[in-house]
C-alpha cells in the first residue's frame, strides 16, 4: 500500500487533490472519502468530477436526500454515494442501492464508507480527510501503488 500525506490549507487544495485523482482514475475505480461532517468529502469529490473532465463540475452538490447522483458527460461516468443518512444494517442496502459501485465502466466515489457492509470489500483508493485549524484538512490518500505509479508520481510532485 502507499500512503500519501497531503495537507490542504483551502477549500480549492482539496478540490485540486481531488482533480489529480480524477485525471488518472480508471474505470471501476472506488474511491472512498471518509471524514467528519464538513471534513471536505463533497469538495474533494467535486474536484475529481473535474479531472474527469465533466464540464460542469460546480452541479456536483450533497446528495442530502438522495442517496446516490450520477454524473455523465466526462471521461467516465462517476457515481456519487453519499451513506450518512443509512445505517450498515439497513436492508436498503442490499436492495440495490450499492449496484452503482458494482459498474465496471464507472468510476464511484463514496461518502461515509463506515456505512457499507462488510462484503463490499475494500475501495481502491481511500482518501481519509480531518480537521485541523479552521480551514486546513489533512488528507491521506491510500492505494496500490503498482495499480496508480502514475498517480503517485503527481502526488508526490504536489507534496
Ligand atoms: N481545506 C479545506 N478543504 C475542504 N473544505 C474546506 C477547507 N477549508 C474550508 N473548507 C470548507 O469546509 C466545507 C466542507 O464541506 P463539504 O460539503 O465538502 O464537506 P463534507 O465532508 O462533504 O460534509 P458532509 O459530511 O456534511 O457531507 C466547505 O464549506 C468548504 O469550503
Ligand atoms: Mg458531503
């Protein structure tokens, strides 16, 4: 696994983290945000709908009451997944609500991975996000570095 540290002091350093990652991503690629409410989860996932070259990434917003947005019309069509308001026992979800992450062709980011039952496996890529001062987050973004050597060649250029 490798690990990279990444501190962001502004909203628009996480956004651009989240473009890197957009950029190099292929299809089937998970990416779960995990992080307190308000952490940077939609931002960074905003920032990824960006690198894939959606045009409007700004429509990107919190699936507050839906669980799940799909957006189509970038490289590959990101499904966004937002679990805060289920529980990992709610049968909802296994009543095809997690059958977005399941898409070859797709790439899937998802908010409050903590709420997915254990037999969806691990992500691809987990970006963990905390709070430090007011507007700094410090992400943590994993992956196997063999699968993303390029990914991680922009990362660390960015550090
Ligand atoms: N360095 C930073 N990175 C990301 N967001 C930041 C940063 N500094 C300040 N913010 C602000 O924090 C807020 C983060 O909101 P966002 O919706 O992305 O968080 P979230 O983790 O998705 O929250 P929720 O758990 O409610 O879904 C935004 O208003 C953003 O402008
Ligand atoms: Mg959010």
């Amino acid at each position: 696994m490798c690990i990279v540290d990444l501190w962001c002091a502004e909203t628009q350093d996480t956004e651009r983290v989240g473009e890197i990652l957009g950029r190099h991503v292929f299809a089937g690629t998970r990416i779960d945000c995990q992080g307190e409410l308000g952490a940077g989860k939609t931002t960074f996932a905003r920032g990824v709908l960006r690198g894939l070259g959606h045009p409007d990434p700004r429509e990107l917003a919190s699936p507050t009451y839906a669980l799940h947005h799909c957006y189509e019309g970038g490289r590959l069509r990101m499904n966004h997944l937002d679990l805060y308001r289920i529980e990992s026992t709610d049968p909802l979800l296994r009543q095809g609500v997690l059958d977005p992450l399941m898409e070859a062709d797709s790439v899937a980011l998802v908010e409050w991975p903590e709420r997915l039952p254990s037999e969806s496996g691990p992500p691809t890529i987990s970006v963990e996000m905390a709070h430090a001062v007011t507007t700094g987050r410090r992400l943590r973004v994993t992956f196997l570095p063999e699968v993303h050597r390029e990914l991680l060649d922009e990362l660390i250029r960015r550090t």
